[in-house]
C-alpha cells in the first residue's frame, strides 16, 4: 500500500478574513496550507512549493487573479497544477450552473462563489484532488 502524504494547497486572497478562517478549515482537514495576499508572491510559492491546489482570488491588488492564473498555466513547473477560482464576483447562480457542467467554469479551471461553506468546499477539494 502506497504512502499517502498530505495535499498542499496554495490561498491567494488579499483579504485577511478569507484566507485564515479558509486556512483553518484546510489545516483541520489535513492539507499542508501556505497563503498569501499577492498575486505576484502566488507565483514564486507555487513554483517553489509545488501545491497541488492553487485557490485564487480574482480581484487582488497588482497582479490579478486571471493573470496569475495565465502564467501559472504557461508555466512548465507548474502548467499541471489545478486552480481554483474563489471569488466575490461570481454569483450563487452561476457556481450552480457551474458545478451542472462539472465543475470546470473557464477551461480547465474550477470555480466556487464567496462565501464558501466549509462542507461545499471540501465536496469541490474532493474532485480536484481526490
């Protein structure tokens, strides 16, 4: 039987309200958590960590969460590396219809509305990174 390490998962969100109580819900549930309120600091985290989970916000101040997002997938060091998108300007409605066509909202990117439920969010982890 093959060791099972824990999944680490990269938080990108500049407002410190999301990322601890997010953080905590992650820990509990075993995942290795790194955060960070930069889209630019996203990068080098996850180039030199490895995540095997980026959850980003959209709208962060400098380099947005699209852009990061962008260079991540032209990456070749981190191209692989799953995102999902946790943002404010995604409404209710439009994560439904979302998760109706399985999840993945813009190409391979998967997307949830804020406020997350810790229970929706850990239902989304177990797609993702099973």
């Amino acid at each position: 039987m093959a060791i099972q390490y824990p999944k680490k998962i990269l938080i990108v969100d500049d407002e410190e309200d999301v990322l601890i109580p997010l953080g905590n819900i992650l820990r509990r549930a075993n995942y290795i958590v790194s955060t960070t309120t930069s889209g630019e600091e996203a990068i080098k985290l996850a180039k030199a960590n490895h995540p095997d989970l980026v959850i980003l916000d959209i709208v962060l101040p400098g380099l947005d969460g699209g852009s990061v997002a962008d260079m991540l997938s032209n990456d070749p060091a981190t191209a692989h590396t799953p995102i999902l998108f946790l943002t404010g300007i995604l409404s209710k409605e439009e994560e439904l219809q979302s998760k109706k066509e399985g999840g993945k909202k813009s190409g391979k990117h998967f997307m949830m509305a804020k406020p997350v439920s810790a229970e929706d969010l850990q239902e989304m982890l177990r797609k993702i990174i099973p």
